[in-house]
C-alpha cells in the first residue's frame, strides 16, 4: 500500500521535545514501513524521520503555531504534491476541508484534540468525504452523533524506551505547563503521601508562563524539583527512576501519551478518571484511576504493583505495531469503500464494526 501522511508546519517528525502528534506520526510511520508498505511524508523541512519525505518544504515553525496561513499553506502544497498514493492520512485540521484534494484519492483523518463544539462542527463537516479516527472510546462520548470510522489507540516505539528500576525513591509529573495537565494536584498527592516530586513540563506559550509565574512558582517548596522541558533520553530517565508518575488530569484528555511512555518504562501510573486514562490504566494492574485523595493514598500501594506488567501493557496493547496494523485494516477498507463509488451526497463514511 502508498500512504500519504501530512502534518502540520509547526514541528518536526520527530519533535524534538514536545509534540504529541508530531511523536505518533513519526512511529507510525516507522512501523508502516516496517510492515512493508510505502509511506510519503509531508512535514517541516527539518523533520528527522526517516522515511520518504515531500520536497519544498520548509523549516519548523513553532512560532506560528495555530496560524491559519501557515497551515493552509502547507496543506495545499501537500495535497498538490502527494502524488500517486492510494491514501491520504491527514493529521492536520485544516486539510480535509481543502476543497481541491485530489479526487482520486481517499482521504482519513484522526481527531488528536478535544471534540470543542467548534471542533464538532468541523468534523461533522469532514466526515461526508473523510474517514474520521477517534484516539479513544471517551473522546467519541463527547459527541456520539459524529460518525466515526474507528477507534484507534496510540502507540509508541518500544525500541526506544529502556525499563527503570523505579529506584528513585521519588514521584514525577510530566506534561505541560497548564491547569488542565493537573501539576497542583500531583503537587498536593506527592506532598501528602510524603514522597519528593520531581516535575517535567513543557513552558513555550506565553499563557504557559504566567501560569507557572503567577501560580506554580509560588507554591514549590523543598518537596518539589522543577526540571524544565526534558528530551526524550532525558524524560525516558526521570520516569523509569520513578516510583510512579502522576498525572491527575483536570479534563476530558483525548489520550494521553505520557501515560503509555512511562508505562513502557516500566512505571505505574496514577491518574485521574478522565478522558481515556480509564482506558489506558488497569486498576490495580498497571497503576491507580481515582480522584485526588484516593491517588495520594494509592502512592503506598505501588511497591505491590509489578512493573514487568507496566512494559507488558504497553507490549500487547499500545505498541507501534499494533497501532500500524489497527491503521492498515482502516486503510484497506475505506480503499474498498471510496472505490465502491456511493452515490454523490451520500458521503464515505460508514461506521466500520
């Protein structure tokens, strides 16, 4: 199969550091290949991955992220250059509402952000000519009327993440510098389980800072560690020396990729309810789902969980293989449908069991 994969302007594939997306990508891509298949690659200039990549691009903008032009402008140039493939995987917004896609090609795309209700309408809007991926079965709950054509789960190279002795003797937190990612609370948890915190974010945005100005600086103490942003080698360490990484989300997350990278190091995961942890986190198994009083007191049952379990999780359920191979099944299908010709106005999409 030829799979035509574009992403956005604003980051590398690779990220260099944070980039949720742009990380799924790149091992998706990865494992296509692995699998046998031919994959063409629309990204920043200076993206790493290595698999065949469109020309004319050029460098990363992560200055201009969320900017219309500069996406739009990708896109077009995207669709224009793909070429013969036999489908398009678009991860980017703006691209499957582009009105002069090539009419011969299918076109899927996955929802990575929050189902908003301005988000809805767009998807709504996608989803007569474009077959919808949902990252999660909770991310589908937030609107069930939008006709999606699989639930697909993320997954990561395995290949690239060592197994930690969780030796430590600390906690951490990873992700960004926001309210939503749940930093007071795992603060609170660690405090009262009296265990050290060491905390990981990402802090580029200028709402980012003044959250960590104004809000979380203030309130470390000697219990709590602020390492900045990390790189990969650098994240993958900090979890796998962990007792377990917390991550108390305070909304509906989608996903949640930190969960299964500290998963695959090794480390339990205590988490909030919310969005797709449930579905990411075996209770009792592979870490603790519960509210915030409920995970500070979990912190003494780590020590009983098994952390072979945690890599094992990750091994059968969120591994780039299985992610590939979930995407491939998807692909031959909506392939068969496109070709099946529907009638004009009766859209793509069906529901796939």
């Amino acid at each position: 199969m030829r799979i035509g994969l574009i992403v956005g302007p604003w980051f590398t594939v690779p990220p260099e550091k944070y980039g949720g997306t742009e990380r799924v990508v790149d091992a998706l891509a990865r494992a296509l290949v692995d699998a046998g298949h031919e994959v063409l690659l629309a990204t920043a200039s200076d993206s790493t991955c290595p698999v065949p990549q469109l020309p004319g691009f050029g460098p990363s903008e992560p200055e201009d992220v969320g900017l219309t032009l500069s996406e739009l402008a990708h896109v077009i140039r995207a669709y224009r250059e793909m070429g013969a493939v036999d489908i398009i995987h678009d991860h980017t917004l703006a691209g499957p509402l582009y009105a002069h896609r090539p009419t011969g090609v299918p076109v899927v795309t996955t929802i990575h952000g929050q189902l908003s209700p301005p988000a809805a309408t767009l998807y709504r809007d996608m989803a007569q000519d474009t077959a919808i991926i949902a990252i999660s079965h909770d991310q589908c709950s937030r609107l069930p009327a939008l006709p999606v054509a699989a639930v697909i789960h993320h997954g990561i190279d395995l290949s690239a993440v060592g197994i930690g002795r969780g030796a430590g003797g600390y906690v951490c937190f990873v992700g960004r510098m926001c309210p939503d990612k749940g930093l007071m609370e795992a603060v609170a948890i660690a405090r009262e389980a009296g265990v050290p915190l060491r905390i990981a974010a990402k802090m580029h945005a200028p709402d980012e800072y003044g959250y960590f100005q104004d809000v979380v600086r203030p309130a470390l103490g000697s219990n709590e560690e602020f390492l900045g942003e990390l790189s990969d080698p650098e994240k993958y360490g900090l979890m796998g020396d962990a007792m377990a990484l917390l991550n108390p989300i305070q909304w509906h997350e989608p996903f949640g990729l930190v969960m299964i990278e500290a998963l695959a190091t090794g480390t339990p995961v205590l988490a909030t309810s919310m969005g797709a942890a449930p579905e990411i986190v075996r209770h009792g198994i592979t870490g603790f789902v519960g509210t915030v009083r409920e995970l500070a007191d979990s912190v003494a049952r780590v020590p009983d969980l098994s952390r072979e379990a945690c890599r094992s999780s990750v091994e059968e359920s969120f591994s780039a293989q299985r992610m590939a191979a979930d995407h491939l099944d998807l692909y031959a299908k909506v392939i068969q449908q496109f070709h099946a010709k529907p009638l004009p106005g009766t859209g793509l999409l069906q529901e796939f069991g």
